[in-house]
C-alpha cells in the first residue's frame, strides 16, 4: 500500500463504539507481534522506545535517534504506523512533517504540556502548530491531540473537564482527527468527553481503568497502552535475570 492508502486506512480504523485497539510498540520486534496477533495498526510509546534506547522520557532522546526507531518499525511491519512524537523534539511543524513522513509513519501523536517542564501549553497555541503540522503533512498524517489536563491536574478530574472539552474542539478546529484525553479513566466524565466532543476519542486504558470492551460502549474511538506493556515486559525480564543470578530456572517464572 502506498503511503496515502496507509493514512486512509488508519483514519478508517477510528470508529466510536468499535475502537482502534493499540498495544503500544517498542522496537521492531514488538511491532511484529502485534501484527501477528491480528491487530490492523501499530502504535509507538515515546517513553517505552525512549527507554529502549538508553534515554528518559521527556523529549530526552535526539530526534534522529526517536525517528530512526519509528523508522525501523515503519519497515518491519505491513500495517499503519502511528508515532508518539511527543511535542515534536523542537523541530518545526513542516520539518516534523516531512522528517516523520520519511520514516514511513502514517500517525501521530503530539501532546499540549511542554515534556521537559509538564506546564500545559496555552490552547490557542496549540491549535497553530496542529493547524501547521496539518497544512504541512496534507492528509497523509493522521493527527492524534493530546490533552494533558487531566494528567497534569491532581484535583478533580470534573474541575477540568471543561477546559478539556475546550482544548479538544479547537484542535479538532485545527485538523486534528482524533483527541486523546490522556488519564482520562472514569466512564461517567468518559461518556461526557466523548459527547461533548462528537469526534474520536482515544483512551489511555492502564490497571484498574476501563478494559477496551467497556470503553466501545463509551463510544471511544481509540484505545491505547502507552507504555504500560514495555514496562511490564522489561519487569518481566528483571525477574527472569534474578532468577539466573540466583541460580534458579528463569523460564519457570515465564511459565515455559
């Protein structure tokens, strides 16, 4: 498929109330397994590739070597590639379009609290670089907005709910095709999202929130990882390499 049949695709897979599904990928090989267990796209988690590259999280990781990663797993897999770019390592909205595209990614996300400092960006600056990265990258990027007040808030997610419904409907405004209330995770202010905004939505799904099921009947459009499963796996392994440290069968605690 060409790179336009790609994005119409992923732009396709957006469906309220029959979600995209997005274990979040970290490296090509992770991105294998996720085609191979049957799901349509594969998502990138700044963090998990970050880390799997030595780096934080936090726009830590230079741009060459972020993209060189989201390159490779581009390569690797013959489904759409959308990539956590964070709030896009400094570089402009057309270079960001042109270097991301290059990589062979079809999506994005792009997030409105500076990674370095967590300070949430004003909206209205936010809808410009999205409007930019649009006009850049034409229709071949798939926009994924992500709105970080409920991450960066530690009151009441209802006092906030407003100011996100807001944020998400000028990045919409903006060209944006999809919002992505990150931390969002009670189904009654879910629901009201989701309303309010009458777009596609994309929930960050982690312990004890919503499963993907419960989210379709929310009307959600989207459900991702981010990099809970990386971290998982990568606690994972840490036992593993105890028990061999400790002279005992590491594929027992695997269950091999």
């Amino acid at each position: 498929m060409t790179q336009t049949d790609l994005s119409n695709t992923l732009r396709a897979l957006h469906r309220p109330g029959d979600p995209l599904i997005l274990p979040n990928a970290w490296d090509a090989g992770s991105a294998r397994a996720v085609v191979q267990a049957g799901f349509a796209a594969v998502a990138t988690s700044s963090g998990a590739v970050a880390d799997s590259l030595g780096h934080a999280d936090g726009e830590a990781t230079p741009v060459a070597e972020m993209l060189g990663a989201i390159g490779r797993i581009a390569a690797a897999v013959d489904v759409p590639v959308t990539a956590d770019i964070e709030r896009g390592y400094g570089l402009s909205p057309g270079e960001l379009a042109e270097r991301l595209l290059a990589t062979g990614a079809v999506g994005c996300n792009i997030e409105d609290s500076d990674p370095r400092t967590g300070a949430l960006v004003d909206p209205a600056e936010q809808a410009d670089l999205l409007a930019a990265l649009r006009a850049a990258a034409g229709t071949d990027l798939v926009v994924n907005a992500r709105i970080d007040v409920f991450l960066r808030t530690a009151g009441d997610h209802r006092d906030v709910l407003d100011d996100a419904v807001d944020r998400a409907r000028r990045y919409l405004a903006a060209g944006a095709d999809c919002v992505y209330p990150i931390f969002l995770a009670d189904p009654e202010l879910i629901h009201r999202f989701v309303e309010a905004v009458a777009a596609p939505v994309n929930v960050l799904t982690r312990g004890a929130g919503p499963i993907p099921g419960e989210l379709a009947k929310l009307g959600v459009a989207r459900v991702s990882y981010g990099a809970g499963l990386y971290h998982t796996t990568k606690g994972y392994l840490t036992r593993m390499i105890g028990a061999v440290r400790d002279g005992d069968n590491p594929y027992a605690i695997a269950g091999n």
